[in-house]
C-alpha cells in the first residue's frame, strides 16, 4: 500500500488567512492602511521600504474582540517600518506565522520569526521592520487588565522595571502560549455570530491566557515588577472586584448599591475608591467601558449590523447621550466607525 502524499503547507483547502471573515482592512494604499489599522492599535508610522515594496504592498487586518482581548491577523505583503512609539494603553502579543520581523522594545531587540514572538510593553518605545512575507497573529492586551493579573499573581505592589519581550516557542511557557493563541483563533472563527465575542466561557478563557502572559512576563523580568515608565496606582481588592464585575456585567442594570454589594464594601468606600484609585467617578467609569466595548464591537461587526442594536448590548439604552459620548471619546459617530470599518 502506497504512503498516503503529504498534504503540501499551502493546501488550498487551508489557503483562508486566520480570521478571514473579520476582515477589516484589504488595500494596497499605504495611507489608508495606516490610518485603518490605526483605528485599532494606535497611531503610527508605517513606510514601504526596499526596491519595488510600493508595488508589491498590499495591507490585510482583520480583527475580532474576544472576552476583553482583541485578536488580529496583519500581513503586508511588502517590507515595512513600523514606528508606533509607546504603545501606552496595551501590550501587544505578535505571533509570526510566516517570515520574519525585526522588533525593538525599549533597549531589546528581537529576530522574531515563526519559532520566535515577542510581548511588546506599552511603557518602552517600539519600532518594527517586517519582511515581505511576514504575517502575524496579534492579540492586544488591555494595560489595565494585564497589570491587575501581576498584581493577583504577586499579591503586591511590585516595583519598576523592564523585561525581555522575547518569547522562544519552542520552549514549554512559549508552546502554550501560542497553542491558547491558536485555540482562541479557532473559537472566534466558530461563532455563529462574528459580533460575539463578550461571554463568560470566552472571558473566563482570555483571563487564563493573560495569566500565562503574565507568568512569562515577569520570569523575564525577574519576577518582582511592572514596566518602568508606569504610573502605579493599585486600586484596594475591592475597588477591583467592582471593576471586574461591571466589565463582565455591560449589559446589566449597574447600580451603586449594587456594585457596593458585590465588592465587599460600602457604597462611601467604593466611591472614594474610584475617585483616589482611578480619579473618576462610578458611573463615568462605566460609561468608559461600556462606550470601549461599543466601538470593540462594531469594529468586529457585519456590515449590515446597526450600531443602535450593538449599543443596547452593552447597556446603553439612551442612544442619543449614548452617540454624543462615543463622539466625544473617540472622534467620530459610532456609525462612521462602521462606514470606516467596511470601507
């Protein structure tokens, strides 16, 4: 009996990219890639380079929330320098699954490749050159929720410091991170509706895999701090209990009582919590979250979704004030967020 052919690594049957049916950037214009891709990072700096890169450019992002987490698939198809400076509001974990990308974080500098990938931390400047044929998962950590996980980790204040963002996926922490990669991928591309993306399983799931970040993180940094340039402002237990249970409850009635209820304390020391430990109000911080979780999720909606329907489901039931906020916070109405997000 003949051996069964090896099935060749650019199968067609397997030839969709991750995440194809999130896809929101597809353009070969460097301008337009930039300000689109943009929208979801932060902005940056972004530069064909090398004979004939103008011509060979060619943008893909396609981007999905996933419990808190955002996941993206970025490819250009061309050489690039990358310059986004401080990444301030978020780590970024990049998984390379083809080709190679020079990558510099603070005083690191990273080869990253397909055995190689790197956690960028938001307080040290980055700059980034990718080969024509690299292409990467990328998943965007939230600041805030990757520094509370060191926090319960530590059970501490821990001190400054800087740490190695180099990631071997060869070794065992390294195999498993990107094996959870792999495994959240696959379960966003499974929904049944690719607006999903803000229930218990998958936050329970994103909380585990930032706790192994974590793990990694501060076993390359020795163990005992937080990026250097950070302002350390760690909120009491139960100013974060309150925190956790409004960003896993968007949708649900949010009252002072309430939340005083579920964190342990009185409604006084909450407020005054929020105000010294986040230097903002309850109801403002709600209003931040959920107005954050809006536009998460019109970024990773179909393009007849309506921007009222997905503002309901994270509990902003006013659409008007609702608009005027997200305006006010991010610079446009949420419906141009979803005209951009389709163009």
């Amino acid at each position: 009996m003949e051996d069964e052919k090896p099935r060749e690594p650019h199968d067609p049957v397997a030839a969709a990219p991750p995440l194809a049916r999130y896809t929101l950037v597809d353009t070969r214009d460097p301008e337009l890639a930039r300000e689109q891709i943009g929208r979801i990072f932060c902005p940056h700096d972004l530069n064909p380079v090398g004979p004939g890169a103008a011509a060979l450019f060619k943008a893909r992002h396609h981007s999905a929330a996933f419990g808190g987490l955002t996941l993206n698939f970025v490819s250009y198809g061309a050489e690039v320098e990358i310059d986004p400076g401080c990444l301030d509001r978020f780590f970024l974990l990049q998984v390379p699954l083809a080709g190679s990308a020079l990558v510099r974080n603070g005083t690191h500098e990273t080869l990253a490749n397909v055995d190689r990938a790197t956690l960028l931390s938001p307080a040290f400047p980055t700059r980034m050159v990718w080969d024509a044929g690299c292409e990467k998962l990328i998943v965007l950590v939230p600041r805030g929720l990757l520094e509370e996980h060191v926090i319960r980790v530590l059970d501490r204040i821990p001190r400054p410091f800087e740490f190695d963002p180099a990631i071997d996926l060869r070794r065992p922490r390294g195999a498993a991170i990107r094996s959870q990669v792999t495994l959240l991928q696959h379960l966003a591309e499974s929904r049944d509706r690719p607006s999903a993306g803000t229930d218990v399983f998958e936050r329970e799931l994103a909380s585990a895999f930032v706790t192994l970040l974590v793990g990694h993180m501060l076993e390359r940094g020795g163990g005992t701090s937080l990026p250097q340039s950070q302002r350390v402002s760690v909120a009491p237990a139960h100013v974060r209990r309150a925190e956790e249970y409004i960003r896993a409850h968007l949708d649900s009635a949010l009252t002072l009582p309430h939340l005083a209820e579920k964190s342990g304390s009185s409604m006084r020391s909450l407020q005054e919590g929020f105000r010294q430990f986040r230097e903002s109000t309850i109801s403002d911080f709600i209003l931040a979250q959920r107005l954050d979780r809006w536009r998460t999720l019109i970024l990773a909606s179909d393009a007849d979704a309506k921007v009222g329907d997905l503002a309901l489901c994270v509990g902003l039931n006013h659409l008007g004030r609702a608009a005027a906020a997200y305006r006010a916070r991010f610079g446009e109405a949420p419906s141009q967020t979803l005209r951009h997000r389709h163009r």
